[in-house]
C-alpha cells in the first residue's frame, strides 16, 4: 500500500522520527573491503589484468550500488 505523501512530508520536519529504513553502510564496506582484498590478492599472485579489471567492476558496482540503482 503506498504511503501518504503527507505523512512523509510530516516526518522529513519531525526530528525525532527514527528512520525506517538503514542506511546499508555497514554491508557497503564490508563488500568493498572483501572485493578489495580479494583483488589485491590476485594482483599479488601475478594476475594483474584479472585484479585490476576486478577493481574496475567492483567499483562501478559499489557506486551503482550507494546512488541506489
């Protein structure tokens, strides 16, 4: 059911409102700091165009992922 846009519109003035949906940050990081590692790996066994393309791909993924798309 969709909410009442005044409702939402109350809220966004309203500072004591605790936000209803987290942020996600935490599982952000967490994903950046294990596909960052994982390809610093590969870069260090000698799979530099593996790493490097990975890095590239992840971080394309990463801020797809925090502008919400």
């Amino acid at each position: 059911m969709a909410e009442d846009d005044f409702r939402r519109w109350e809220r966004e003035f309203d500072s004591g409102a605790p936000d209803e949906e987290p942020s996600g940050a935490r599982g952000l990081v967490l994903a950046a700091g294990v596909t960052a590692t994982g390809c610093a790996a590969m870069i260090a066994l000698g799979e530099v165009v593996i790493g490097s393309a990975g890095l590239v791909l992840s971080s394309v993924i990463l801020l797809l992922w925090r502008i919400g798309m």
